[in-house]
C-alpha cells in the first residue's frame, strides 16, 4: 500500500506500508521545487489512466507531481492569498478546486487553459478551511473558520464530463510532455555537474602536478647549491695548507695586507693626536698665566688704595725683574701664583701659535687630498689659497691685539694718573 505524507517543510514522502511497519521509497522534492510552508492537502487524479499523477496545495500556489519524477511537472502562478485546501473534480479530470484564506474559491481547467484561474467567488468573509466534491454531482461544499458552510453548485461548463478519453487523452499528453522536458532538464542538469566535476578535478589535479614539480626542483636546486659549496670547499683543501688554527695561509696574507694598509692611518692619526695634546697643553699654561696676572693686578690695585703711603715709583717695576710675591689675606686658601716674565709668555705664545699652525696645515692637506681625488683638481693650489686666507687671519687678529694693548696702556696710564693725583690732595691736606 502506498501512502502519500506532506510535511511542514514542504516535502513529500511515498511510504510504502507492510502490516503495521513502514518505508519510505522515495522523496519529492530534495532537488528543487518544494512548496515554501506547510502542505495543508495532497490528492491524486482521479482519472485511472492519470493515477499516477497527484497534486500539494501549500504556501500560495498548487503543484502537479509525477511518480516517477522528484520534481514538480507543473506550477501554479502566485495567488494573492494563501492557499488552505484542495481537491480534483470527479467528473472531469482536468479541473481542480482551491480555497484560500481570504475567503475566495478559484476554480482551474487544465484542459482549456494553464497559466489563468477559471472562475473565481467570494464565498466568506472568513478563511476558507476546507471543502469536498460530492461525486458526479455539482454539488461543492466549502467550509470556513467561522464553522459555517456553504454549498456551491457548479454550472454545466464545470462539472458535465465530457466525451470518453477526450479530456483524459489531453491531460495524460500534456503531463508526459511536461515529465519528458523535466527529465531532459534533469540530464542536462547532471550533465553539467559531472562536466564541472571533472574539470575541477583536472584542474586540481594540475595544480598537483605543478606543486610537485615545484617541489622537485627547489631540492634540485638546493643540491646543486650543496655540492657546488662542497666542490669548493675541497679546492681550497687541495690548494691551501691547514694549520692547526684551521685558517689557510693564503687567506693569513690577506689579512696582513689589510692590517699593512689599515697602520698608516693609525699613525697619522697618533701623530694628530699628539699634537692636539701639546696644543692643550700649551693653551692651559697660556691660560693658566692669564689668570694669575689678573689676580695679581687686582689684588695690586687693592693695596694701593689702603696703602696711602707707597710711593708711585715703587708701581713701575722693570719688565727684566720678576714679580715680588704680595701676602694673601688669612681667610684665602690659595697660594698666589708667581707671574711669569713677558719674554718667556711671548715664547709660548708663538709656540702656541706654530703648533696650530702645524696642525691647521695637516688637516687642511688632507681635505685638499680627499677634495682633489673627488673633483681631480690639484691639491698645491688650493693649499696655496688657504695658506694666504690663513695669514691675512693672522694679520687681522694682530691688529686687533695691538688695538687692545694700546686701550689697556691708556687705562693704566690713566689709572695711575688718578691715583697720584689722589696722593696730592692727602699731602696737602697734611
């Protein structure tokens, strides 16, 4: 016995039922063209010849299915409510019945036409919940929510069967036609898959392919590159000695080469050294000088403002003479420092002078050179520039030493001026 079942998801089942056990045989609707909500009814033609043909309201439309095909032969269009129930005609086999929820009942003929609705009423205002065909009669009974029902008689047009085999002979052509374009469908269909199957496997099946020549010849390559380091490797064994260090000696020459070339540098660069140290020496003494003429200047002055009574020969002292040490009051730490003759500050200010010189010139030289071997100029002349721009430098700063010996002459010269002046008027006043 087999047993049509609708489910909430809109797929059909053929159960075949032995006693109280039951198999499913085959599903409707897995590959497409399932309805979109719950099935609410299924009924086959009641025609003999069209048995195996049946029919599922669901959703907004009506589907004609086939036994021996998975997907839906014919579909209504979309109506514009939902469909509630369903039912054939039992006197001719290409009408059926549909009731939806906005109280309508519209009636097709498959035999006069597929794509429009026959006949349409009005019927409630409430949903339609279900209807049945009294058989060979006109008769329609519709059922609503509200629990009322309605009988309906049909006109002639609707349910006077026509002459034998007519009807039934069209509907069966026109299904066959329709389960013969869905078969096609379907072939073409698998047609396509199998064809896509194949080149995504021939196409993986390459890239495979490439994976692994790649594969292959990046390890050619690294043994190419191993051997090749172990070829050379054996020709430096075969044409150097190993010591114990385990460095050849011709690689040892390299590296004396290189130290040779890197010593001149590192001479020239003690001898630079040296010579700034004696500058800073130089310079440190000079300086050294400079302060302690300085505090003993002021501290000169300061006596000769207590001390009224010293005599303005005794300031003027001799340039040959050395400096009498002047007594430091208690509170001061520091000894004084002895000053140091004019003659003997000159000399180390002209040493001073020349070392500069000396080193101004070997640096000088070397730009020249690195300047020379970019540009390709000669590195005498520019030398020669410098020097000149050297010694007008030099003559500019003597004059200026000059300016500022002869201003401090005068302000000593007017200094002392002041202070025998001052001695005067004490005498006087005496």
């Amino acid at each position: 016995m087999k047993v049509l079942v609708g489910t909430e998801q809109g797929y059909v089942f053929q159960v075949m039922r032995k006693g109280a056990d039951g198999n499913v045989s085959s599903r409707f609707g897995l590959e497409g063209g399932k309805h979109h909500g719950p099935i609410f009814a299924i009924q086959r033609n009641p025609a003999q010849s069209l048995g195996k043909y049946f029919m599922t309201i669901g959703d907004w439309t009506a589907k004609m299915w086939a036994d021996d095909l998975k997907v839906p032969l014919i579909t209504t269009r979309y109506h514009d409510a939902y469909l509630t129930d369903g039912c054939w005609s039992s006197t001719r086999p290409g009408i059926f019945f549909l009731t939806r929820s906005d109280g309508w009942i519209d009636i097709w003929d498959y035999y006069y036409r597929q794509n429009e609705i026959c006949f349409s009423q009005k019927i409630s205002d409430y949903p339609l919940t279900c209807m049945s065909v009294k058989p060979k009669t006109s008769d329609l009974l519709i059922g609503d929510a509200s629990g009322s029902i309605t009988l309906l008689r049909l006109c002639k047009s609707l349910w006077e069967p026509q002459p034998k085999g007519v009807e039934e002979g069209a509907l069966k052509v026109m299904f066959e036609r329709e389960g013969s374009r869905e078969k096609t469908l379907l072939q073409q269909k698998k047609m396509l898959e199998t064809r896509r199957a194949k080149e995504l496997s021939k196409k993986e099946v390459k890239k495979e392919v490439k994976k692994k020549d790649m594969v292959g010849e990046k390890i050619k390559e690294l043994e190419d590159d191993f051997f090749k380091a172990l070829e050379q490797y054996q020709n430096k064994l075969d044409s150097g000695v190993m010591e114990g260090s385990g460095v050849f000696r011709e690689e040892e020459k390299k590296e004396e080469k290189k130290v040779e070339e890197v010593v001149p540098e590192d001479k020239k660069e003690l001898e630079t050294a040296e010579v700034k140290k004696e500058v800073a020496g130089a310079e440190g003494e000079a300086e050294e000088k400079k302060e302690g003429e300085e505090e003993q200047k002021g501290e000169m002055g300061e006596l000769g403002a207590e001390d009224k009574e010293v005599p303005a020969a005794e300031e003027k002292k001799p340039e040959d003479e050395k400096a009498v040490p002047v007594p430091l009051p208690e509170d001061q730490k520091e000894a004084p420092k002895a000053e140091v003759p004019a003659d003997k500050e000159e000399e180390a200010l002209d040493l001073r002078e020349g070392l500069l010189d000396d080193l101004d010139k070997h640096v000088e030289e070397g730009e020249a050179k690195k300047e020379g071997e970019k540009t390709g100029e000669k590195v005498e002349d520019k030398a020669e520039e410098k020097a000149e721009e050297r010694a007008e430098e030099k003559a500019e700063d003597k004059t200026e030493e000059k300016k500022e010996e002869e201003d401090a002459k005068l302000g000593d010269d007017a200094h002392l001026a002041l202070l025998s002046d001052a001695e005067e008027e004490l005498e006087d006043k005496k």
